[in-house]
C-alpha cells in the first residue's frame, strides 16, 4: 500500500539530494581537480578529454534540472549512462566496496537505483515541470 502524499514527498527528497549529488560531483571536477585536468585524467582512462567537459555540464544540467523537478523522469534516466560509466571505466576493477583504493563500485551502483526510482517516482511535491506545461 502507498501513501500518495508521502510518495510525493519522497520523491522530493530523493530529488533534491541526487540533484545536490550531482552538484557536489561537478564542483570537485571544476574546483578541485580543474576542467583542464579532469579532461586529462578522462584522456589517462583512454576517454576523449572533451568528455569531462561534457560529464560536468551533464552533472550541473542534470543537477538544476532534478533539483527544479523538470522532466525528472527522463532526467533520471538519462543520467544513468552517465553513472555507469564510472562503473565500468573507474570503479568496477575496483571491488564492490567503494572504501577500497581508488574506490569500489557499490556507491555508483546505488547512485543509478536511486535515479532509476526516481523515474518510477517522478516529480514529487514541489517541482515545476507540472506548473510549465502547457495544456
């Protein structure tokens, strides 16, 4: 049995803390490590270097875009690519324990569950894309 007005709030908390996620992602990438560089470290990955630029405008795009609940379901799952990637390019080799060296893959693992139940939920309380469309 679901509560729909609990539903909906979930759906907000799930959206709004993997929009902060995705947030957080692209501000290591750009303050920490710098465009330049994590376009080297995907070139080390054997990634074109155009691709981390992409990676971050996905990450703050998709970020703003969950956050404001716009086409979350879409979002959600257009995003999941995005974190399989570092399954299978950085983290898979890894082990399954994302506390091993260089990171395991259980956290993005659960990253793309979290997107993929947003899908399911879709926008929750609050969100804009219902109040945008247009009749």
């Amino acid at each position: 049995m679901t509560n729909q007005d609990l539903s909906a709030y979930a759906a907000l908390l799930l959206r709004v803390s993997v929009a902060v996620m995705f947030y957080a992602h692209a501000w290591l990438k750009i303050k920490v490590f710098t465009p330049a560089g994590t376009a080297k470290y995907f070139e080390s990955l054997g990634v074109p270097g155009f691709l981390a630029y992409l990676t971050i405008a996905a990450e703050i795009g998709g970020g703003t875009l969950l956050l404001l609940g716009i086409e979350t379901r879409w979002i959600a799952l257009l995003l999941v690519p995005l974190i399989a990637g570092t399954i299978v390019l950085v983290h898979g080799k890894n082990g399954w324990l994302f506390s091993n060296k260089d990171g395991g893959w259980e956290y993005p693992a659960f990253w793309i569950v979290g997107l993929v139940v947003l899908s399911l939920l879709g926008d929750g309380s609050l969100a804009l894309g219902p109040v945008l469309r247009l009749p």
